[in-house]
C-alpha cells in the first residue's frame, strides 16, 4: 500500500514515483500537441518514427535523468557541479533553463485557451456545434487579441499561486485521482468518435503506414515530440530521479512511464482522427485540431455538454501541474543557485513568462495581430518558441545528457545505481542500456539533426 507521506526528499513508493512521473509527462502533449503534430506530419508513418524515437532515445534519455538525479539528489545544475568540474556538461543545465522559458512562453498561451473552453462550454456555446461553428469558434479565440491575453495571465497566475503557496503536494494527491478520470473521459470520446458515420477513416489515417510521408522534417519533429511528451532534456526528469527513493527500479520505471504517456497519446489520437475524417475536417488544421474535433464528439453523446465542461476542466488541470513542473525548474534555479526568495522568484518568471508568452499569443493565428510576422526560418513567434524548445534545445539537451552518462559516467557507478547495488539482478540489462546509450541514442539524434538540416539526405 502507498503510504499518504510524502515529504521534500523522496516520494513514499513505487505507485507514487510512477503517478508523479506519469503526472509530469501526461499533459498538453498528450492532447493538444501530439495529435495536431501527427496530423501535420500524415498520420501513422509519422507515429512509427515516433515510437523508435520514444524507445531507443526517450528511454534511455529517462534513465540517465534519473541516474544523474538520484545519485546526487540535486537540481540539474547543482547534480551536473557535483558529477563534474568540465563546465562542458554545465551546458545541460542552461539548456534546461532556457527550455523552461521557451515551453512556458506558448504552453501558458494554450493553457489559455483551455480555461476559456471550459467556461465556453459552460456558457453552452457548443449546443448545437457543427465543425464550421467549431473552428469559427476556435478561431475567435486565439485571435483576440485581448481575451486569449487575459486567458493566459489567468492560467499563469494559478501557476504562480500555487508556487508560491507550495501546495504541490496537494496538488499531486489531486492528479493522482483525477489522471484517471480523464483517462475515462478520453476512452469514451474514443469510443464514440469510433462509431461516427466515416471513422474508419480516421483510424487508417492512425494506423496505416505510407512511408512516403517520411521527410527528415517529420523526423525531427518526431524526435521533438518524444523529447516535450516525457518531459526529457531539460533536467525535470533529474529533478523528479533526486526524490525517488533507493529502491525505485529506474529501468522500469522509465519504460513504464513511457509506455502509459503513449497510450494517453494514442487514445487522444483516437478520439480526434475519425472524428476529423467524419466530419469532413483537415487532419493539418494545426494547433486547433483539439479545439475544432472534442466539442463535435461531446455533441454527439449523452449529457455531453457536462462531459465536455469536465474534459476541459481535466485538461486544465494536467496543463496546469505540467506547468508548474516546468516553472519549477526555474524557481530551483533562482532560489537554490542565485538566492533568490522563492515568491521573487515566482513572480519575476512569471512577469518575463507573460511578456514574451504574449508574442506567442498574438501570433498563435494567421489572422493574429502578429500572424504574418516571421522571425525564425519563416515561423512566428509562436512557432518558433516551440521549434526552438523541443527540436532544437531539447534534443541538443539529451545528446548531452546520453554522451554525458554513456562516456564520462564510471560504470561502476551506473551499475551501483540502477541495480540499486545489486538488488536488483539486471546486469544484463543495464550493459544493453550502457550500449544503447553511447550508440544508438547519439547516432540516432546525430542523424536526425543532420537530416534536418539537410547536410545528410535519405
Ligand atoms: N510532458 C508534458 C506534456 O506532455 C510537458 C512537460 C512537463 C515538459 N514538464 C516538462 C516538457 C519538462 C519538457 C520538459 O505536456
């Protein structure tokens, strides 16, 4: 049985270590982005590239967090000073603060837009929705310009409120029962979005491969999924390693965690696709895709507007605890390393989070107050702020932390820590881990940034 206890340095148990973790990796990504990513990039070929990316870098990338995390019980910054004096592997920490700002900078923007939606459907703007009053809708929303604005600094604010008060740990025993809801709430849409008139549709899209949809773009936007969905290469996962216990199992854990995030990905998937196909909607419509899709499905069931009020509430809540482990890391960074007070440090995040998030916001549209301005390769501000976080940061963050843990790291040392000295029996496993790590993970990031830069063609 989990104990209720859980105090700054541990977590109580095994149960507990996975639903923190879990809770960490399940949010937005889930819901918001994996779907509209895949339906960008056509569908299953896409989600294949995925899910080799998921186990042969997401993994091992999670187990090295860890590693790093539990040997030292520090923040990234602090655990990388103790490991190392090379101020080379320094790098991973700051990489993992700018990460944090550049995730925050449009994730508090369509957190935003998820607050709104919930009280939309409280208002019962989806009575009698069809996908053109959807998307016009939707596209009411993000445009604003002053609404989405205020939606955002309202999200933010209970980010910071409830970093400053420190009641994370209430907040963790509410995730760990309302996770599952919204597992529920999604299988039902999936269902219902299943036996739409035309779904069948939605689900090849889903599951038959073209491997003509391949494109080293696609790859790497793969690659970067998998990064931002297990919340690896920005040191959260070293955060969250430096509060398991000694016998956390940190192999399984890790492919515990990953395998249940790909399932919540794959049923939001689920829920969307047919009904796109179904109601004759664009697979490609982008960062709308949730919006536009779950009030069509909600439509189409009993007492669906209160499903829809609480699936919007639910999402909040995973946006909102997915939030806060992100600011966390900055909050660590300017208590721990700089002196900050800890509500200084909230407010002065949350101050520089509003700004520029506010750029992502006014550009999250083509018909945004600044949809048509470029500033990076032809994107936006809100384009680039996630380009720049999960293909680029965080992928350039990982290949750091794999050459890190697979080449400096004493094996020794690695052996010790993830058998929990030799309770557990997995020296096999962990020599395939240690090779995999220092082949594999780096080849396989090396190539895709070759790719995408086009120095390498398929
Ligand atoms: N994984 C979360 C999601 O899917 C987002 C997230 C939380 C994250 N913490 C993170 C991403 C740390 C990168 C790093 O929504």
């Amino acid at each position: 049985m989990e104990k209720e206890k859980i105090n700054r340095e541990s977590f109580s148990g095994t149960l507990a270590v996975f639903f923190a973790t879990l809770g960490s990796a399940v949010g937005l990504g889930n819901i918001w982005k994996f779907p509209y990513v895949v339906g960008k990039n056509g569908g299953a070929a896409f989600i294949l590239v995925y899910l080799i990316c998921v186990a042969f870098v997401g993994i091992p990338v999670m187990v090295s967090e860890f590693y790093i995390g539990r040997k030292t019980h520090k923040n990234v910054m602090g655990a990388l000073k103790e490991l190392t004096p090379n101020p080379l592997w320094k790098t991973i920490g700051v990489f993992g603060i700018l990460t944090a700002y550049f995730i925050m900078f449009y994730y508090s923007c369509v957190a935003g837009w998820v607050y709104s939606y919930i009280f939309k459907a409280l208002k019962g703007d989806f009575t009698n929705v069809t996908a053109d009053s959807a998307s016009t809708l939707f596209g009411k929303t993000v445009v604003g310009p002053w609404p989405p604005l205020v939606w955002q600094f309202i999200a933010m604010a209970v980010v910071s409120l409830i970093l400053i008060k420190g009641v994370e740990k209430g907040i963790e025993r509410v995730t760990k029962t309302l996770i599952p809801v919204l597992f529920v709430l999604i299988i039902v849409c999936g269902i219902r979005a299943l036996t739409l008139p035309g779904a069948s549709e939605g689900l090849k899209f889903l599951f038959k491969v073209d491997f003509s949809q391949i494109t080293p773009g696609a790859i790497l936007a793969a690659m970067g999924l998998a990064f931002f969905k297990l919340s690896l290469g920005m040191g959260t996962m070293v955060t969250y390693g430096s509060y398991f216990t000694k016998d956390t199992n940190l192999i399984s854990t890790s492919a515990k965690v990953a395998v249940a995030d790909t399932i919540v990905s794959l049923l939001a998937g689920i829920a969307i696709f047919p009904t796109v196909f179904s109601f004759g909607m664009k697979p490609e419509a982008g960062p709308g895709l949730l919006f536009m899709t779950i009030p069509l499905v909600f439509s189409k069931l009993p007492f669906g507007n209160i499903l829809l009020v609480a699936f919007f509430f639910l999402t909040a809540i995973a946006a909102t605890t997915a939030m806060i482990s992100i600011v966390e890391v900055l909050i660590a960074y300017f208590t721990e390393e700089k002196g900050f007070k800890r509500s200084s440090a909230v407010i002065i995040n949350a101050i520089i989070i509003l700004l520029m998030g506010s750029l992502a916001t006014l550009s999250a549209d083509k018909a945004s107050v600044l949809g048509n301005l470029s500033v990076f390769f032809g994107k936006g501000f809100f384009d680039t702020f996630d380009f720049i976080s999960s293909n680029i940061l965080m992928p350039i963050g990982g290949l750091l932390i794999a050459l890190f843990v697979g080449y400096i790291v004493k094996k020794q040392s690695l052996i010790n820590e993830l058998s929990n000295n030799e309770n557990l029996k997995n020296i096999g496993l962990i020599t395939t881990f240690k090779y995999v790590l220092m082949g594999i993970t780096p080849i396989l990031l090396i190539i895709v940034f070759l790719s995408s830069l086009n120095i390498i063609k398929f």
